[in-house]
C-alpha cells in the first residue's frame, strides 16, 4: 500500500496514456474504407463489382426493398444539386439469404430463401410462374411471385447499362429519389435551382418535396395519397403446367392366392407383362425358397423360378404357410382358407399376410396416378412414393418430382420447357 501511495501519480499518468493510444487505434481501424469501394455502416455505401457474364452490378451498404422498374439516385459530393437517376433493370437475391416478404396485401413472413442458385427478377418478375420456398420459424412456406407486394433484404442491381462511373470517392447514393427540376437557361444561381417548387396539379403522384403537403384521398374507408386507377386486365397466352395429379391411392399388391396344393401354396401372377410374354400365371410357392422373376422364360413356363438367398434380383419369398377352417358368414357353413405369411424384397422385407379370401391384396404399395394434359395429349402416367426426384420427360418436356406429401396429399414438380429458359415449379394438389 504505501508504494502504491507513493507512485499513485505515475500510475494514474500511465493509464491515461494507454487510454489515448487504444482510442487513437480504434478510430484509425474504423475510419478506414471498406476495400470494395463503400463505406461500412453507412446507409448510402454501395460498390461495384462483375458478374459471371461481365455486366457491372450494384451492391449497397444496407438492406432494402428496391425492384426492378424502380429507380437509383447518384448525388455528386461536390454540389449536391448534381444527380442522375438510373432505372433498374434487375435484382439478384442471395441463396439460402434472409428477407422479409408481403403477400397478398397482409401477409407476411420472413425467413430464409430455399433456393439452389441465386434468383434474378427482371421487370417482368409478376409474370413468372415461380414459387418461393421460405423456410420461417413456424415451418416451410411456398409464396408464388404473383402473390408478392415486397422482399426486403440484401439484394445485387442490375442495370441496362455500365455505371461503373459514379466513383464512390465523388458520389454518394441518396436515401431519397431526387425530384426532376425545372430546365435552365444557365443564369441562375444555385440557390435558384435548388429552390422548391409546387408539384403540377395534372399529375397524381404520392411524392412530395419535403414541405409540399399531400393531397389525402378517402377510399373504401382507407386514406390514400392516389386515386385508383381503372384495373388494366393484361392477358397472355402461355402454355399450361402439362400435368395433373389424379390420385393417391394403396396399390394393389402383384400376387394373390388362387388356391393350394398340399401344404404348398399357389399364387397367381397380375403382371400384365406376364401375358404378353405367354407365360404360365400360376406359380407353386414352396415354403422358405426365394423366388426371382423369369424373364428369359419361354413360353408356357411360370413366370417365377427358384433361386438362392444370395441373389440379388430375388422378389419374394413365403415364409408360413397353413390352412384353417373358417365359417362362412353367408352359407353358414365351414370352408377351408390358405393364409400364407410373405416378404417381398423389393419392397424392403417386411412380411405380410396373403389368404385365399382376398380378391385384392394390399401391402402398403402407393400409387399415384397423374396424367399429362397438353394440347393434342391426355396420356397417363403412374408413380410410386418412393419416386422423388424421378424425372419424366413428355414432349420436349421435363418434370422433375421434387416432393411428395401423402398426408396432404400433393406433389411439388418442377417443369423445364418448352423453351430453354422456361421454368416453373407447381404444387399439384387431388382435385
């Protein structure tokens, strides 16, 4: 203690110049530009940079809700009644990025883009029949680009042109879209042309210098700074989806028993591919032997033959096998029934019942009937549940199942085509 009361002054002396020096460092490291040519944390940063295709794009410093068809505003640092203002042709949205999303009037939701690749709107955005895939707390969501008001987030700008030419040492990007002065004459000084001026009363325009007053309309109970304008119905003619689902439903199993022989049961084979061939329907299923399918069989010989348990194309196999007296509920009398125990390795192992009173048997096979409705077409098609990510090619045509949900029954497919650019995914839902 008594050192530290003698040296108290040189101690408070050398904290204090600690003190200056750390402060002196942290606002060197933060004053320093951002490499890229913005500035960090500033609401008008922005910098350039090049696309695969070479064209100069536009990044800004902060998230924000600009689309196509909406505008930017370069001011110049050196008088700030200098600007331009440049249409944008497109926008860019980041995969797996962040944003907020209005739809349909009142909707929102915000989460992130479950997109593959990066999305890029052009001014024609509303017309694609693309649907977003936002992933939000509450679960996944599907908003189609026709439904969408607005996207809030980070996004890339795309222009007609190259602007690289606004340094951004000498420009600065306005928070506000600068209004278009009057033409000059070159006399006026530029307090004169910096002067506010009244909006023209032949426009109807929401936008307002900073101490015009609006003009507030009433509509339908609602204030609006605009009138509404006569809804323009826009039609175009484009090709349909193409595809429909018809229905999700148990599929009958392949085999079913016609009767037995002795302690040995005989199934009869369904596959239409078995007529064709002119083979023998009817197959002996001896217990504990594995079947496969003969397809080099000629004709009149059973569809199935005996192979091992080390075979890899093997299909089914009866593992039990017996026969018991069941009453007839209609004559009221005793019949005999053959119930066989069966697993099927096609459809993973899992044994399940087959008896000689089923007319259809059912082994918890799904198929999905859909049919392919183009012009001067109306072919069906069938798959399994098991099928996502088979893709079907119809026409010039590729769908590509991308999801299959049997409890609300639907089925997320995405087509390609007919053109090379066309691409449109669809939920397609029973009738």
């Amino acid at each position: 203690m008594r050192i530290l009361k003698s040296h108290y002054d040189k101690i408070v002396l050398l904290l204090s110049v600690l003190a200056v020096i750390v402060s002196v460092l942290v606002g060197l490291l933060s004053g320093e530009e951002d490499e890229r040519g913005g500035w960090s944390g500033s609401d008008s940063a922005f910098y350039f940079d090049t696309d695969n295709a070479g064209n100069v794009t536009l990044e800004l410093g902060k998230e924000n809700g600009l689309m196509p068809d909406q505008s930017v505003t370069f001011v110049s640092k050196e008088d700030e009644s200098i600007s331009k203002t440049i249409p944008i042709k497109g926008i860019v949205l980041e995969r797996r990025g962040t944003y907020a999303l209005t739809y349909d009037g009142t909707k929102k939701i915000t989460g992130t883009l479950m997109i593959n690749d990066d999305l890029t709107l052009d001014r024609d955005w509303k017309k694609t029949r693309v649907e977003l895939a936002i992933q939000s707390d509450e679960g996944r969501a599907l908003v189609s680009l026709a439904q969408l008001d607005s996207i809030h987030g980070s996004r890339v700008l795309l222009f007609d042109s190259s602007i690289d030419e606004f340094d951004p040492d000498e420009w600065f990007l306005s928070l506000y879209q600068a209004l278009p002065l009057p033409p000059s004459d070159g006399n006026e000084t530029k307090a004169d042309r910096a002067r506010w001026t009244k909006p023209s009363d032949e426009t109807q325009d929401s936008i307002y210098d900073l101490f015009t007053p609006p003009v507030i309309y009433l509509v339908d109970g609602n204030l609006t700074t605009t009138l509404p304008e006569k809804e323009v119905v826009v039609t175009e003619k484009t090709e349909e989806f193409g595809l429909s689902l018809d229905a999700i439903d148990n599929k009958p199993y392949r085999f079913k028993m016609s009767g037995w022989i002795g302690k040995v049961p005989i199934f009869d084979d369904l596959d239409p591919l078995v007529s064709q061939r002119r083979q023998n329907k009817r197959n002996r299923m001896e217990i504990g032997i594995p079947y496969r399918e003969n397809l080099t069989g000629k004709p009149g010989t059973s569809s199935l033959i005996r192979t091992t348990e080390e075979d890899q194309s093997k299909l089914l196999q009866v593992t039990y096998f017996t026969i018991q007296q069941v009453r007839d509920e209609k004559s009221g009398g005793v019949r005999s029934v053959g119930r066989a125990m069966v697993k099927d390795f096609k459809m993973g192992g899992k044994t399940f019942e087959i008896n000689s009173m089923m007319d259809e048997v059912f082994a918890g096979e799904i198929e999905i009937k859909m049919t392919y409705r183009l012009e001067g077409a109306n072919e069906p098609t069938n798959l399994s549940d098991k099928d996502t990510g088979k893709v079907l090619e119809f026409n010039g045509r590729r769908y590509t199942i991308k999801e299959i949900n049997l409890d609300d029954k639907w089925v997320l497919v995405e087509k390609l085509g007919p053109g090379p650019s066309d691409k449109t995914t669809l939920r397609l839902s029973l009738p």
